[in-house]
C-alpha cells in the first residue's frame, strides 16, 4: 500500500491543514516510510501468539476495598473556618 499526493491532500482536508507544495511531498514521503514500515509486521510469525491487553501480567493492582475506619462528622468539621449545621460550608463561586 502507498499513499499518492492525492491521498495526503484528502487527508489533510479532513483535518484542515494546509500544506505547501514542497510540505505536501514531505508528507507522502514520510507517510509512505511510515507504511512501510508497518508492512513489516506482516511478516512476524504470531501463531500460537495471545492477544494482550496490557504488557503487564497484573490482573488488578488496585487494593481490596475494606472498611476502615472512618471520621465523625465533628472531627471533620472541627478545623472548617466555616460550616453550616453539619456541611462545610465556602463561598459561592458560580453565578
């Protein structure tokens, strides 16, 4: 597969670039290096190779969600510079 002047010129359409003559010919050059080099992987032998989903073999790494202990609602507002009944409570800040 290879990419034609043309092919760049739509693509760059649909992302509303503009390119220079001398840009536009970069651009072909380079996304045919690009494709090129993709090809390659075609030639890899995967059989017997599994899909991955991540390089790491960590199922989950998060922790067990546990109870633990928690804060009163007192102790939590204890340092609020203001509160309101058993809410923080701040300045409004959308109109």
């Amino acid at each position: 597969m290879s990419v034609t002047r043309d092919d760049v010129a739509y693509i760059a359409g649909l992302a509303r670039l503009r390119f220079s003559d001398d840009e536009m010919a970069t651009m072909t050059t380079e996304l045919n290096s690009i494709l090129h080099y993709v090809e390659k992987l075609n030639e890899i032998d995967t059989d017997g190779v599994e899909p991955l989903s991540s390089i790491h073999d960590q199922a989950n790494v998060l922790r067990d969600d546990a109870e633990g202990d928690t804060v009163s609602t007192e102790l939590a507002l204890q340092n609020a510079p203001d509160r309101q009944d058993r809410f923080f409570k701040v300045p409004k800040v959308l109109g």
